[in-house]
C-alpha cells in the first residue's frame, strides 16, 4: 500500500502535465471548429456575392459596351458636321473677302473721284486762297497769252478791258497765239514734268 | 425745216446774248458799243485761254486731291480691317 502511494506521489507531476494537455489539445480543436464555422460562413456570402456581381455587373458593362459605341457613333456624325462647318466658315470667309474687295475698290474710287471733281469745280469757279499760291504760274501764262492784258490791268485801265488804242489790239492776237502754243509746250506742273 | 428753224433760234438766241453782253460791257467800262464789238474777238481769246488755263489748273488740283483721298480710304480700311492673328490667339 505505501508503495502504490509512493509510486502514485512519484508519477503525479506527470499525470497532471498530461490531462492539462488534453484540456488544452480540447480547447483547441473546440476553437478551430468555431473558427472553421465562421470561416465557412463568410466564405458562403462571398460566394453568394461573387454570383451576385456575376450575375448583375455583365449585363451593365454590356450595356455600357452599347452605350459607348452609341457614343462613338455620335461622335463620328459630329466629326463629320464640324468638317463641314469648318468647310462653310472657309466658304464664307473667302465670300467676306470677294464681297469686300468688290465694294471696296468702287467705293474708293467714287470717294476718290467725288472728292477730286468736287475740288476741281470749286478750283475752276473760285481762286480761293488754297488755289492762288498754285495759279501764279498760269496766271503769268494767262498774262502772256493774253499779250498787253497785265500792261492794261496795271495802268490806266482797272477794269481789266483791251485798251481804247485800236492798234494795240491787232498786234496782242499773235503774241497771245505764241504764248498760248508755248504754255502748251511747256509742262507747268509736277505731274506733267513727271510725265 | 427744222435745222432752219434750229439754226434761226440758235442766232437769235446768240443776238440777244451779244446784245447784252455789249450793253453790260459798255455800261461797265464807259466804251462805245462799237468798241466793244471791236475788242470782242480779243476778249473772247483772253476769256478762252484764262478758262483752259482754269480748267488745267483744276484738273491737276482734282487729280491731286482724288489720289490723297483715295490713298485715305485705303489707310481707313486697312486699319479698319481685323487682323489676321487677333483670331489665332
């Protein structure tokens, strides 16, 4: 009896090393199980999710397929409409500068002629003061084409008119004549000269 | 008939014309009429070569001013006209 007591105090650290063991070897396999449960589970929602993507996400990217290439389409009609808006911007810009060019020309010319033909009467009729520094020249031809007429006009004749003499006159005619075709001859202004 | 007719009216239409051109000038100037007459062609020369040389002098004046205005006009519509590259950028 007392060596079953020794031999039962002498293997007890052992026995007890064992069943603490055991407990925690059932623990263990208790918490795997659980973990294993969990484990499933969520790898089930998964799976469900995965057949719920598959199921609702192709036909939205085949709708999206379609959508795009609506789009697309679209975009090749607009391609076209822009090159034929660039083609009539082209169009009228160079009907602008035919219009233009055809409405400018003709009006500079009539302001042109309006403005010299203008200046050119109120020269003819009036030899205002603009007009008299440029008229000294003609009006010395005009004095010896028109042969004693400065003499007369500066003497004793104001009025300007042929002197009384009546020889004076018949001797003017061909002086006035030679005057006359010499102020032909001779270029009296710079446009004649450059002519 | 009728050129006579034309031809008639033409002279009288100058008669009265002279007639009063002899009467302003001889009430003008104090000369006879006579005088007047006797001058008239020489008056007529000196009246003819002041207007040519009128005529000249305004025909260079008209084409002086009708090239300065146009050479405006082409300034104006140059600088009204837009550029070419306030478009670009």
């Amino acid at each position: 009896m007392t060596s079953a007591l020794l031999l039962v105090a002498a293997n007890a650290p052992s026995m007890a090393l064992r069943y603490a063991a055991a407990f925690f070897l059932v623990v263990v396999g208790i918490g795997a199980i659980y973990a294993l449960v969990r484990l499933g589970g969520a790898m089930g929602k998964a799976d469900k999710l995965l057949a719920d993507v598959d199921t609702e996400v192709v036909p939205l990217l085949k709708q999206a397929t379609e959508t795009l290439d609506g789009v697309n389409t679209e975009l090749d009609k607009i391609d076209v409409v822009m090159t034929s808006v660039v083609d009539a911007t082209g169009k009228v810009d160079q009907t602008t500068r035919a219009v233009e060019s055809a409405i400018s020309v003709p009006a500079k010319k009539a302001a042109a002629f309006g403005a010299g033909v203008s200046h050119a009467v109120s020269t003819f009729f009036n030899r205002g003061a603009d007009g008299a520094a440029g008229a000294d020249a003609q009006t010395e031809q005009d004095s010896a084409a028109a042969g004693a007429w400065s003499a007369s006009a500066a003497g004793s004749n104001p009025s300007g008119v042929w002197p009384a003499g009546g020889a004076d006159a018949p001797a003017a005619e061909p002086a006035a004549s030679a005057a006359e075709t010499a102020a032909d001859d001779t270029p009296t202004t710079a446009q004649e000269r450059d002519s | 008939m009728k050129f006579m007719g034309t031809l008639v009216f033409g002279s009288a239409l100058a008669g009265v014309g002279l007639a009063y051109y002899v009467r302003e000038r001889s009430r003008t100037t104090g000369q006879s009429y006579l005088e007047v007459l006797r001058q008239l062609p020489s008056e007529a020369r000196r009246g003819y070569g002041e207007a040519r040389s009128r005529a000249q002098l305004a025909l260079n004046e008209g084409l002086r001013v009708a090239r300065a205005r146009e050479q405006q006009v082409q300034r104006d519509l140059v600088a009204a006209a837009p550029r070419d590259d306030a478009a670009v950028g």
